[in-house]
C-alpha cells in the first residue's frame, strides 16, 4: 500500500484470507478502557514488534544468549510465544491425515494480540510441515475455533505474514527505533555496551508525549468541537497529523527567522524542499 491508503485508513492484505486490522484512535481507547489493566494496546504492538535487539541486554546480561545468534525475528517470536504455551489435546485432519496429540496453543497475551490484528477469533496452535526439497521445517500457527475437525479450511500464519504483521505495525503507529549496540565496531564494545543498557534499563522514565497528550494538542489547535472527529482518525493518520503540524510550525519559525535576517544562507543555506511543510515525513524520520 501507499501513504494515501494508510492515511485513509485502510488494512493490509497481506493472503487472501487475512486484512490486517487499521484501528482508528476511537478503537484504540475502547480497547484500552476494556482491557488497559490486563493487556493495552501498547502492550500488544510491543509484544508483536519485540526482537532481539530489543531485549540485547537482556539475553547477554542475564542469560549469556548472544543476540546476533538468535537466527531471525520469527524464531525469536516463536520462542518467547513458546514461553507462554498452553497444552491441549486436539484431533485434526489435513488432507488425509488425523493428527490426534497434545497440541501446543499461543498464551492469553500472544491470542489476544493476533486476534486483534488479523481480525480472527478462537486459538492459535503450532504446527510444523517439512519444507519441499529440504530438510527442514516450517512453523506455522493454525487459528482454530475448537479442538477437533479440519485444519484444510483454517487461516494459517506463517513466517511471511509475521514479517508483513511487523512493517505495518511499524507505519501505522510510527514507530522508529535506534540500537546503540550497532554502534558497537566489535564484539567487545558491543558487550560494553550492552552492559551499561542492562544497568539503565529498571531506572523508570518519565513519558513526556503519548497518545493523550497528541490527542489535546490537536483539538487544541483545531478548536474545541473536533474531539469526536479525532477519535475517528485511523492511528496513522492521527500520528501523521501531529508530526505534520509540528513540521508546519518548524517552516514558519524558519521563514520568520529567515525574513527577519537571522538566518545568514551564505553560511547557511536553504534547503527548500526539505524545509517545506508539505515535505514528505517518513518513520524513520519522525517516528515515536
């Protein structure tokens, strides 16, 4: 999709059976007065965007697990989803096999995630399928409704879809991220590094910009009335809006700065397009 169809709101295809879920504001605020206390929104894009270098500290500090070692994000998802497992038994048919055992079924938190994106409702159990002409095996989660019956019918995520599910919940909530750890030129600084993120990481930071605080700063501007519009906005929109509003004001001070003659452009020049309002913002660029 392009950023008009984000801006406009639209879900992700990413198989003729999935569309991922594009929440307005609105959605995101019922959700977390229904469930804040058990499982927000936040915590669910956190738990869906968690990666290895997230928790890097962690992993080395903690449990001597090298980051670089994990194999990829999937199999590191999988592994935390692993984590929080429930077993229960299930009799079902693929093709002509029953497969009748102790099924391995997503944990409350990682369900109620899926669910709510992909726009699905039941379970999610793990299964494995050989890879054609390789020896090895692919995982892949069945979204049930019961325990027993066919599978054939059944959406299926896979490793393709994750990595889909990750870059559109990237764009639509705006998220950027940096890992010092990169800096790192070796392995030595990189475990210097991580050794001093493992120490910062229980010091509690306070949040100086959240969806609340966006939210009053955009009726503010836009005059008391346009609350109820607002929380109609898709979440993409809703950030575009801010970061948008926050470029505009940056382009006045600038121009008024410039026609003022505080700006010497010998020393200093312009760049036009970069500075113009209705320059294109990317995530990377602007995001939370």
């Amino acid at each position: 999709m392009d950023d008009l169809s984000y801006l406009r709101g639209r879900g992700e295809k990413i198989s003729d059976d999935i569309i991922l879920k594009h929440p307005t504001l609105g959605e995101i605020e019922e959700w977390d007065y229904m469930n804040a206390e058990d499982f927000s929104y936040d915590n669910m894009v956190s738990l869906l965007l968690l990666n290895p270098l997230d928790v890097a500290d962690i992993l080395w500090i903690d449990n001597h697990i090298w980051y670089e070692d994990i194999k990829d994000d999937w199999s590191f998802f999988i592994q935390m989803a692993l984590s929080e497992c429930e077993v229960h038994t299930v009799k079902y048919r693929i093709e002509e096999e029953v497969l009748n055992t102790d099924g391995l079924f997503l944990g409350k938190r990682h369900t109620k995630a899926l669910n709510f994106f992909l726009q699905t409702e039941g379970e999610y159990f793990m299964m494995t399928k050989a890879i054609p002409d390789s020896d090895k095996q692919q995982i892949i989660l069945v979204n049930v409704k019961q325990y027993d019956g066919s599978i054939d019918d059944c959406i299926k995520f896979t490793e393709v879809h994750y990595i889909k599910l990750v870059s559109f919940l990237k764009k639509i909530n705006w998220v950027s991220r940096e890992y010092d750890v990169l800096k790192g030129g070796s392995r030595q600084a990189k475990e210097y590094i991580l050794k001093h993120q493992r120490k910062k990481r229980n010091k509690k930071t306070v949040e100086s910009i959240n969806r609340s605080s966006i939210f009053s700063a955009i009726t503010a501007r836009n005059g008391v009335g346009s609350d109820v519009k607002v929380f109609d906005l898709p979440i993409y929109r809703f950030y575009d809006i801010y970061f948008r509003l926050n470029k505009i004001d940056s382009y006045n001070q600038t121009m008024t700065a410039y026609y003022s003659g505080n700006i010497d452009t010998s020393k200093s020049p312009l760049n036009m397009d970069k500075i113009n309002w209705s320059a294109i913002i990317t995530t990377d660029k602007g995001g939370l």
